[in-house]
C-alpha cells in the first residue's frame, strides 16, 4: 500500500498515545523517512526537525554507525536472557556510560524508557535505605509542573494534573515542592534565572512536616523540558543538594532529556556541578533508535545491595528486556557517533549562537518570554483568553506545513534540536517560526 493510501484508509486502528486522535486522523501528520537534520513527509515535503524527534535524537537521523550497529547485532545475537545470563554488549556499554559520569557514580542498571527508569529510580531509593536498616524512609518528593514518565510512580511525583487527575489516588506517601517558574522576575532569562533559589526551602518545610526519617527521596529534572523548559535558577539545585545531605535524604536528577549533550556537557549533572545520588535518562542514550532507558547509581547505593547473603538476588527489579543486545548496539554505536563528532559538547560551542537567535524573538507577535540554555529553549505565548493551549498548537500546526518541527505544551513552544544543527538551520528555525507567530491570530 503507498505511502498515501495509507494515510487516508488504515488510521483507526492505532490508538495514538498523548494525541488528540479525532482530530489528527482528520488531518494525519505522517512521517516515512528521515536524515540528518530532517524528516521527510507522507506527501514528500521535508521538514527541519527542530525537536530531535521527542528530545531523542541527539545525533540527528539516520547515522549509518547506528544503523549498522544494530543490523549486526540483530544477525548475530538477537536476544539473551536479562536474568541470570549477560552478554559483552551489556557490560561495555555500562562501562563506556559510566565513564561519563563524575564519581561516585558508577554503576548503571537498564531499562527501557524514561517512565521505567523512573520507577526503577524510586524502587531503587526505597530499598535502599531498607538494606541499610532505614526502612520507614518511604516517603518521596516531587515537583509541581514535573515530568516524570506516565507510569503510576511517576504520575505520583509529576506534576503534571492532566496526567494525574484520571488515575486515581496514584502512590501514597508523596508530596511535592513548588516549581521555580517565575515570569514575574525572570522573563527573558538567557541561561539560568538570578532569581528564586530559594524555592529549594520548600524542602526544608516538607522535612519538618514529616520528619527526615520518613524521606526516602526527592526527584526533580535539573531542567523540565515537556512543562515548558523551567531552568532552574542559580543556586538551586545546590541547595537542594545540601538539604538532601543534611538530612540522609537521596537526590535524584530526572536527566531523560538533559541527558547525552543536551546542555553543552555529557550530562546536567556536569553542566551545573551538582551530583545527585541516581541519575535516570533513556531517550538519547540509543539515539532514539531503539528503545532504553537506563538509571545510574553512586556506589554507595550499590554497595548496599551487595552485601546481602551471597545466593539472594540483590535488587528484585528488571525487565525481559533490560540490556536488550540490539539497544546495547545502539547505545554503542550512538556513543560512538557522540564521540567521533563532539556532540556531547557541541552544545556548548552553539549555546551563544542558539541563545542569541531565539531571544530575536522578543520583539515576535504573541511572545511574553524566551528562555534557553544549551541548546534547548521556550518561546512562552500570551494565552487566548479561556482557551490555554490553542495560540502554540496553532503556531505547531503552521509550523509544520511551513517546514518546521516544533513542540509545544500549554502556550509554550519548546525547541531542543538534534545537536548536529548548523548555525544556517537554527536561523531557518527562527525565520520561520517568526512568520508563523506573525500569522496567528
Ligand atoms: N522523564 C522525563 C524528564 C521525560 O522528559 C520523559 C519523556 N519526555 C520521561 C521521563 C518519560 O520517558 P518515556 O516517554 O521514554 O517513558
């Protein structure tokens, strides 16, 4: 069946994940191939991916070391077991990955998706502290306006109402802390906030509602990317680092999309020099490609799990798939093509140039805010009063007939290009989503 006959007759069938569906099989959006930098379209148009497909695709499209990893790996070892056997792949991509993170962590458990590192995440923290002898710390901390997957543990410390409020009373024993989105004080910030640090003392608060002991640990994303890109303001990750420390609380960075390159540095946890105690991520680890997900650990959470009786299973946690061989090919192959061409720090080197072209944006119709750091970044709207969302999705809309792949959550345009992106891309992005915003109502 061609590509267009396709799009007209079969889309009933395929229940759309976070898609309004009625309205996209009215006028489907299909893509069928992509390279590099862009997609190509059911009807042949290209499209410059200016989101790295969900905040994935660090190293753009179609990267033959990727593609020729995974061919191999298929032909050759399909599948193991991921209970009680291994396979090399496995071990060297935890190696490799662990390599990459500042000590002391250093080891790395696998799994499929950012929502599965997340619970392994949470699961991880509590048993944790009940190997230690700590077990009445059950209680974890959250965010208003996090993302953290759509499983019930992460629903549970998301902040997300939308996602939350048809699922009933989701996890007990979780609260959350305050955002640190601040228009008011911090509009058209280049890089983080000066203000609102802060906001970290809402922990100290919590603390001493519940009593530390009962705390097992608090998950934030360094920077929340699907709420709308909230960097988080100058000085306050670390103290929620020092409030952690002072009361044997572990600090857990949700880095599915400020992970591998994202920020200008392997992780946040380089970019903002505070090391939390686990580190969930998925999305870039493979490129996209295939699957995965993964949660790093310091050594001090794994060697409390070690030392158990020899013959009982240490942590009991996994998936049929963890470690997958084909995801391991990926995840090498994509490290391989991080390295060879820099991406991991190219960011770094773009940050100026992105930062300088989004926030030409200020004078653009609709735009009460720009923000950006690495390379990722938010063109914040003025909302249609009483119809929050409609000005972005229309602007996401036009921008993809007019060539462009954006994202947007409630009135905000979020952009996180793959990191190969040439300075010429960036301004078509900014070119024409300038043309597009002129053109809303
Ligand atoms: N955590 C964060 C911070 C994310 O941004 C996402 C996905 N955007 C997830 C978890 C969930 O990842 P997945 O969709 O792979 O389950």
């Amino acid at each position: 069946m061609s590509h267009s006959a396709l799009a007209t007759n079969n889309l009933e069938a395929f229940w759309m994940p976070f898609t309004a569906n009625r309205q996209f099989k009215k006028n489907p959006r299909l893509f069928v191939g992509a390279k590099d930098m862009h997609y190509t379209t059911a009807d042949g148009r290209q499209v410059l991916d200016g989101t790295a497909g969900l905040w994935c695709c660090n190293a753009g499209h179609g990267r033959p070391k990727i593609t020729e990893a995974v061919q191999r790996q298929i032909a050759e070892l399909d599948y193991a077991p991921a209970f009680q056997m291994g396979h090399p792949h496995a071990f060297e991509l935890a190696a490799r990955l662990t390599a990459l993170m500042p000590s002391p962590i250093d080891h790395v458990f696998f799994t499929n998706s950012g929502s599965e590192s997340v619970e392994t995440a949470l699961k991880m923290a509590i048993a944790y502290h009940r190997v230690r002898g700590e077990g009445a710390r059950t209680r974890l901390i959250g965010r208003e306006r996090g993302y953290h997957g759509v499983n019930f543990g992460g629903i549970s410390v998301g902040g997300i109402v939308a996602n939350r409020k048809m699922f009933g009373p989701l996890l007990a024993g979780v609260d959350h802390i305050r955002h640190t989105h601040d228009l008011s004080r911090n509009a058209w910030s280049r890089g983080q906030p000066e203000n609102g640090a802060e906001y970290a003392e809402d922990l100290i608060r919590l603390v001493q509602l519940h009593d530390p002991s009962t705390i097992a640990a608090v998950i934030v994303e360094p920077v929340a990317g699907s709420t709308g890109v909230l960097i988080p303001p100058k000085g306050y990750l670390e103290r929620l680092r020092a409030i952690c420390d002072q009361h044997g609380i572990l600090l857990i960075f949700d880095e599915v999309i400020t992970g591998f390159g994202r920020l200008g540095s392997p992780f946040a946890v380089d970019h903002f020099g505070v090391t939390p105690d686990l580190v969930t991520t998925a999305k870039g680890i493979t490129n996209g490609v295939i699957p995965m997900g993964a949660v790093f650990c310091t050594s001090q959470i794994h060697e409390a799990f070690m030392t158990g009786p020899e013959h009982l299973i240490e942590f009991f946690h996994g998936y049929t798939y963890s470690g997958h061989p084909v995801a391991c090919a990926a995840g090498l192959g994509t490290l391989d093509t991080y390295e060879e061409e820099g991406l991991l720090t190219r960011g770094a080197e773009l940050a100026g140039y992105w930062e300088d072209a989004l926030h030409s944006l200020r004078d653009a119709r609709h735009v009460i805010d720009v923000r950006n750091i690495g390379l990722i970044g938010a063109i914040e709207l003025e909302p249609i009063a009483g119809e929050p969302t409609k000005r972005a999705f229309s602007a996401f809309l036009k921008a993809y007939d007019a060539g462009i792949l954006i994202r947007t959550t409630g009135d905000i345009i979020a952009m996180s290009p793959p990191l190969i992106i040439e300075k010429h891309q960036i301004d078509q992005l900014v070119t024409t989503l300038r043309d597009v915003l002129q053109g809303l109502d």
